[in-house]
C-alpha cells in the first residue's frame, strides 16, 4: 500500500472552543490509483488531505508514504517531505499575480532534482499559447490548468487535490477532470480528490465517504466510466 493512514487523530482549540476534526482515521491507497474523499461540510475531508500533505499536525495516529513516517516529522523534513514527494492541486489556484504562467510554474520546477520538462506540460496541459500571460488574463479553467501544470512539473509521486473543479463550470470540471485522469495515466500518479461533486466518484479506483471525522464507508470502483463520459457535473 502506498499510502496508509491508521487511527488518525486530528482536533484544533481547547476547553470550550475544543473540536475533535478526525476520530480514528484507518485507511489506504494503493500506489497511482486514484482516489475520491467525500462528505458534507464538516466532516473532515480537507483536515484529513492537509494531515498526509504534511501541512496540518496530527493529534496521534500514522501516516505512512511508501513506507515511510510521516507523523512526527520536523518541520525540516516536513518541508523536505512536501519537496519531494507532493503536488497540491487547490480549489482557488493561488497562483502568484505577478509571474506570467511559465514563470509561475517553473518556481515549482526549481525545487525538484527530477522535474518534467516545461514544454510537455504547457502542451498537455493546452497553456503554450498562454505561457507568457498572467493569471488575471487568464479564465478560471486556464488557471486551474497552471495551478495544475505548477503541481506537476515538480514530478511528484502524490497529488493533493483539494475541490480541483469547486470554483470552474460543468465543462470546464470535465476538461480539469479528463486531464486529471490522463495524467494519472501516463505519469502513474497516485491522486487523493477532496470533492463535493457525486459524479467524480465515478472515474476513480477508491471511493471513501467521510461523515462527522470517521470514515462511513469505502470501496473500489470494479468499472469506472471515462471523464469524459461523467454526467451532472
């Protein structure tokens, strides 16, 4: 198993603003699989993605990353953790305003001893025309694509996405989506999709339902319709 999560424990506060997030998370992926967190508001879903990224602390409990620990770790190896290991894909791009879309993707590329090359990206990903424009002279597809691209070039074996398509239209989510499961497909990356979108569910391997900070139920997909065929987006 690529990922594995056992009895995850996650709270924020004290005394009366006290607030246990996740009650004993257990569970797993298996390597470039990829895999859709579902649940309403509350439940814990994004709380859970920043813990395996490495960006929110647990309370007690295991997060391995092909074999390694990851719970405990320094703030140092964390941040080596995240270099090496990790693409975030967020719901609002964060892109940076004032770097072009090359430029804001080739920031990543920096930090990675085995980036992929920038020019495949900009072509997958359709930014090439786009390459030298700025994000406010992007529409909202094209920055989820950069936010993508940025994500991606760091060739990293795990991929964060945090309501990838929450901010963009039905068929915008299917062009993110499509992409999505191309990549997946041709670089083997393991992906984890925080979404609230039902129809997601269905292109992936795993589904697990997340309901008040423990997981309600899980399963594999044993047939998965095509992105480009998913309905109700």
């Amino acid at each position: 198993m690529y990922l594995e999560v056992k009895d995850m424990k996650k709270s924020y506060g004290e005394n009366g603003s006290y607030i246990q997030v996740l009650k004993g998370i257990t569970t797993g992926v298996e390597e470039g699989k990829m895999c859709v967190i579902q649940g309403a508001s509350g439940s814990g879903k994004s709380t859970f993605l920043n813990c395996i990224g490495g960006l929110d602390l647990l309370d007690s409990g295991s997060i391995k990353v092909n074999g390694k620990e990851i719970a405990g770790l320094k703030n140092d190896a964390l941040s080596d953790y995240r270099r090496d290991n990790l693409g975030f894909i967020f719901q609002f791009y964060n892109l940076v305003p004032n770097l072009t879309v090359k430029e804001n993707i080739q920031v990543c590329g920096y930090l990675s001893d085995n980036p992929l090359q920038l020019e495949e990206l900009l072509e997958i990903l359709g930014l090439t025309e786009h390459r030298n424009k700025f994000p406010s002279q992007l529409s909202g597809g094209q920055q989820q694509r950069c936010a993508i691209a940025r994500a991606l070039i760091k060739n990293p074996k795990l991929l964060l996405c945090d309501e990838p398509t929450g901010a963009l239209d039905s068929a915008t989510s299917k062009d993110i989506l499509i992409l999505l499961e191309e990549i997946n497909k041709k670089f083997g990356t393991t992906m984890l999709i925080v979404t609230h979108n039902n129809a997601i569910r269905n292109m992936v391997h795993k589904v697990i339902v997340m309901k008040d900070g423990q997981i309600s139920s899980e399963h594999n997909n044993e047939i998965r319709i095509p992105a480009a065929e998913l309905e109700d987006l």
